[in-house]
RNA sequence: GGCCCCUUCGUCUAAGGGUUAGGACGCGGCCCUUUCACGGCUGAAAUACGGGUUCGAAUCCCGUAGGGGUCACCA
C-alpha cells in the first residue's frame, strides 16, 4: 500500500524489496523446476509512468487496467517511476502522478521503484551480453548516424542502424574513443506477439534493428532499462499503451538474449480527443487534477475510464467491487476511443446522488468557503448536511452542488440575479405580502403545515402554486431554480424565511 | 515514406454465421412537476466502401478508402 509519501521519499533506500529480488534470476535459472509449474498463478502487474508531467488520462486508464488487473488475479500491482531522462524528469511531476493515482484510489504494492537508482544493474546487463556475444561495441558517432539517416532518408530506404559496426573489430577504432553497446538482433525470420488485445502480431526481424543498449556515456537506454527492471520486480503481464506495440519487439529479442521469462503483452488503445487524435495539450485540461478541479469525484472518474474501451455486457454503473470482479484482458477493445466529457458529467450525476451526505459536505466545503469568501462554520456545515439530499439530486459536479447552496449562507438582505429580479414585478410583491401576512402565523413549521398555507393562498387567489412558489423562491434564494420551495422554507427557518420575504416586499 | 494496428448510431459500447443490429451519453417529443434537476415513456440515429466464401455475413477471406501508432546515444 502506498500512502505516506514520505516514507519513500525520505528513505535512503528507496526500493528494499527490490534489492532482495536483485540476484534471484541466478537462483531461479539454476533451480529450473521449482521455477515451471508454480508461475502459472503469480500475476504481477506495473504502471510505469515517467514523471516529465501530470497524470493525464491515457496514464490514468493504463494504471487502473494494471491495477484491476492484479486485483482480479489477486496478484501484485507495482509502481515504477521511469525518470531516467534527468533533464525532463521533476519532483512535480512525481508529486502529481502519485496524488492523480491516490486520489483515483489505486494503492500499489511494495516501494515505488526509481528506475535512475538502478543504471549498474542497467549497465552490469548490457555487459553481460555483450560478453556473451549478443551484443557488441558500436564506435559510430552521432554525428555519423545522423548522416546515415539523412542518406536514407534521400534515398527513400528505411532509416535503421545499418549495423556497420556489428561484425567489425573493435581495435579497428581509435584508440580510447567512445563507444555504446548494442543488441545483436536476428535478421531472419519474424517475431510474433501473442498480444492479449492485440492478437497475433508480427514482424520481420529485419525491420528490427541492433538498437543501442548503453550509450557511450554508459547510461542505459529506456529500452535496456525497461526490460532489466520488469525482469527483476517479477512482472508477468505488461498492460501498457499501444505505443509501446512496436517496442515490444525489440524488448523481446532483448529478453530472449538474456533467456528471461517472456511476460505477457497487452497493448491497450490509445484515448483519443474530440478530433480523433492522439490526446495532447491542445485539447484542454487533460490532467487528472484537472478533472478533479472541475468538481468530478474519483468514483466517476474512475467507472468512466473503465467503461472507455471496455465493456460488460450492457453494464454502465459498475462499482469498484465488480470491477475487479469483471475485469479481463478479453474485454477490452482494439480501437481507440475518444474523450466524452457529457458523459463523464452524466456519470458524476450518479455517483453525487449516491454519495454519502457527509462525504459531500466535506467535498464541497472549499468551494463553497471559496463562494463565500469566509469559512463556514459548524452550524454552516450542520445545515449543508441538512440541505445535502435535496441539493446533491441537482447537481452534476461538486462546483454546481457548492453554488446550489451558497443561498443557505448568503446574508440578507440578498442580492438577486437578474431572472429573480424581472419576475419580482408588483403583482408578485403583492402576493409575497399576503404570504409572508400567512406565514407569520404559522407556528407550525414544517414541510405540511407551510405548504397547507401556501396552497390555501393559492385556491383563494386562484392561482397555480407556481404563481407562488417562484416569486418565494427569488426572495428566498436570490435564483430562479432551487431545491423544492418548502424544502427551502424549512431549511432556513421561519425567521431567515420571513426576513427574506420582507426584505423583497418593502423594496417597492 | 517503411513497418504495425484499427473501422457498429455524433460518442462509449453489445451482438464472436441466423436478432426488427441491443444498451448508455448526447439530441427531439411526451409524462411527472412549484423552478431546476431526478425519474418514467418515446423518437431520430450505425455495421466505411467494393468484392468474395456461405442457404445465410456486422461477424470469415481479399482489396480499397479513411484513421491511428511507431520509426533517436527521449521515455
């Protein structure tokens, strides 16, 4: 479980778990069948985001299928922070990822592991296949390949590594100059992945070419340190975008020089926006914490994203429990789907109605303070929760549950909106005089007995109760819309109520 | 451009050789109603196109078109 952040963060040793696994292939690989038949039912899954910015949509749903997943199996869900890329990398964006995934609920196994904390091993790989044949010292420069792709390009071939160095000496290159190791990779045949959505796919291994393992600055590739670190945490089952598909060929050749177990592949679609294309910063707010100021709760959020390139049946409000309950690879969807915001909000609805009272006053609270420009206070907050259940029905987002509310706290004598205003003409004044002559009578002050009145008044003045209730309803909220107009009657009380009603029927 | 993948209402999806192609969001109408929501009923709305295979195709095969992804000493 991950909860304290702190915890890691301060921690000298940031992945101790890991470090007990370190040297485990070597026990494994010698002790062959106690290693077969058991692996079967251990699944471990991983998100692996890397921290260059917050948690956007597209992660969020590849963590939550790692997550359900794992849970489903009841196997292991682990967390990988991919910061190898120093300059881009920041503690902000750790910071976000890791509050976007807590506040969507997903919990992960074990420490997090900091990839940029595990280069030796990264490196102490590479120069194992490199001694082992399966890979070799490439002297080309930058410089040099850039050249070779711009010919390629010109020449309108495939832009690949020409693997110019692959069966050369290496005292052919000056001496003490620079070099990056390279896989050696098949040229014959094909590959094939037996992807979990996918299906069979398959590639001509000479499409892949011998990609660089450790850069001549000894620091390893993403593609050297992916398959080193799933290796080494145990992953059996790789979820992960469908931008991936393409690298999974070459981490599997990787994986086969190293004679590693072959995890298994799922490459879910890709979320698209409005337009189709592949989400990005000029379709708005994509950040999970972008949602989450926008009022959404994380149960919808979180039933959303499920229900976007997945599907159970005719099932639509589906809990956390049947989703891990449901959960397979088999129903996810091949194509990539788009961003639905209507629908998102539509979801939020349900998942306000059916949210516990107190749960909501706590959630709505900043924005309402916000509103308000003061704190509430206890008795504020006694009346929200009074008011919760007829105002958390209206409402499809948290914002629009705070300014339903703001009328509760506002101070007389209120200030009203424009629609409130017009239908205040002297006819409804005229009734709000008669009203409020009734309602000062009433002792009684409940749902029946004000509503007993009100009705009385409308029989007597001929009138529907909606000739009423609207001009009571701008004196009391300030607005045209709002809960029932008993209900607010009685949420404010007889003398808030009546001082309303008066304040509205002496301004003429 | 090479390689890989995808294609059912506007959107998310169901139907894995035989259904009036179902549901949900959104949109329209009606009902409920004191407003706004909720809810109920209801309407419009899809198998990209073209060929096969088959008694029968959204479903299997081929082609076309469109869309997406990926091609770094980034991750």
């Amino acid at each position: 479980m991950v909860r304290n952040r702190c915890l890691w963060r301060s921690s000298g040793s940031l992945y101790p778990a890991f470090q007990k696994n370190y040297h485990r292939d070597k026990a494994s690989v010698n002790s062959k069948d106690t290693e077969q038949p058991k692996q079967t039912n251990a699944v471990v899954t991983r998100f692996a985001p890397s921290p260059t910015g917050f948690l956007h949509i597209g992660g969020a749903r590849t963590a939550m299928f790692n997550w359900l997943f794992a849970r489903h199996h009841g196997g292991k869900a682990l967390l990988r922070i991919e910061d190898t890329d120093k300059a881009r990398s920041t503690q902000e964006a750790i910071d976000a990822i890791l509050e976007g995934l807590d506040w969507l609920g997903l919990d992960w196994d074990d420490e997090p592991v900091f990839q940029s904390a595990r280069a030796d091993r990264h490196a102490e790989v590479a120069h194992q296949l490199l001694a082992s044949g399966n890979a070799y010292k490439c002297f080309a420069t930058s410089e040099e390949l850039t050249a070779m792709r711009e010919q390629q390009r010109a020449e309108k071939k495939p832009m690949r590594y020409d693997g110019r160095w692959r069966d050369r000496d290496p005292s052919e290159a000056p001496e003490g100059a620079p070099y990056a190791i390279r896989l050696k990779t098949e040229t014959a045949g094909k590959v094939t992945i037996a992807d979990k959505v996918q299906g069979d796919v398959s590639v001509q291994n000479s499409e892949i070419d011998d990609f660089i393992l450790l850069r001549s600055d000894g620091s390893p590739t993403y593609m050297l340190a992916v398959v080193v670190d799933d290796h080494d945490m145990g992953v059996t089952h790789l979820i992960r975008g469908d931008d991936h598909l393409n690298n999974a060929f070459r981490q599997l050749a990787l994986i086969r020089a190293m004679g590693w177990a072959e995890p298994v592949y799922a490459h879910i679609p890709l979320i698209h926006g409005n337009d189709g294309a592949k989400l990005s910063k000029r379709h708005g707010a994509l950040g999970v914490d972008a949602y989450r100021d926008m009022g959404i709760l994380p149960d919808a959020m979180f039933n959303y994203l499920l229900r976007l390139g997945w599907g159970h049946g005719d099932d639509e409000i589906i809990s956390r429990e049947q989703a891990i309950q449901w959960f397979a690879l088999e129903g996810v969807g091949k194509s990539p789907s788009r961003f639905d915001t209507k629908k998102l909000q539509n979801l939020n609805g349900h998942y306000m109605r059916d949210a516990d009272d107190a749960a909501l006053v706590q959630l709505a609270t900043p924005w309402i303070e916000k509103d308000l420009g003061r704190s509430l206070s206890d008795a504020d907050s006694q009346l929200l929760g009074q008011a919760m259940p007829v105002l958390k029905s209206r409402a499809k987002n948290l914002i629009e549950l705070a300014d339903s509310s703001l009328f509760l706290f506002k101070k007389r004598p209120l200030v009203l909106d424009e629609r409130a205003e017009n239908l205040l003409d002297d006819d409804a004044r005229t009734l709000l005089k008669s009203i409020h002559l009734a309602l000062n009578d009433l002792d009684d002050w409940t749902l029946e007995a004000t509503e007993e009145v009100i009705k009385a008044i409308a029989e007597s003045a001929e009138l529907g109760l909606g000739k009423l209730a609207q001009p009571m309803r701008a004196a009391l909220t300030g607005s045209t819309s709002s809960p029932g107009i008993f209900d607010v009657l009685i949420l404010l009380g007889k003398e808030e109520s009546l001082g309303r009603l008066a304040d509205q029927i002496e301004k003429t």
